[in-house]
C-alpha cells in the first residue's frame, strides 16, 4: 500500500521530468482503492507513451481529458 508521503514524493519527480511535455495537462494524486496513485491528466492520448507505469514504486495511472480551453 502506497501512503500519501510516499506517492506526494513521486508526483513531485514526474511533474518536474513531465513539465516541459504539450500532452500532458496536470499531474497529481489520486485514491485507488486502498492506496495513493500519481495520476497524470493527458490533452492527448499518444502522450501516454511517455509516462511510465510508476515512479519509485509508486503506480501512475493515466486519463486523457482532451484539450484545455479558457473559459
């Protein structure tokens, strides 16, 4: 089980390695049944293949929520 510290840790690496990414819209944490994942908020889904799976143990899932307009 991944506990809050540990998966806060592992956000903070893959935003910092993740920054500079256009398909990536925001990385952040997320509950998966009993434990803490890094979730990864894609504009397009070919993005996806440059996210690993986990980061220091920790498990990244990914969600393409498609482009990000203002309001």
């Amino acid at each position: 089980m991944t506990d809050r510290a540990t998966a806060r840790a592992a956000k903070s690496a893959l935003a910092a390695r993740l920054a500079a990414d256009p398909g990536i819209a925001a990385v952040g944490l997320s509950r998966q049944d009993t434990e803490y994942v890094v979730r990864v908020d894609l504009t397009d889904a070919r993005a996806g293949v440059r996210v690993p799976h986990d980061v220091d143990g920790v498990r990244v899932v990914t969600h393409v929520i498609g482009t990000v307009r203002p309001l």
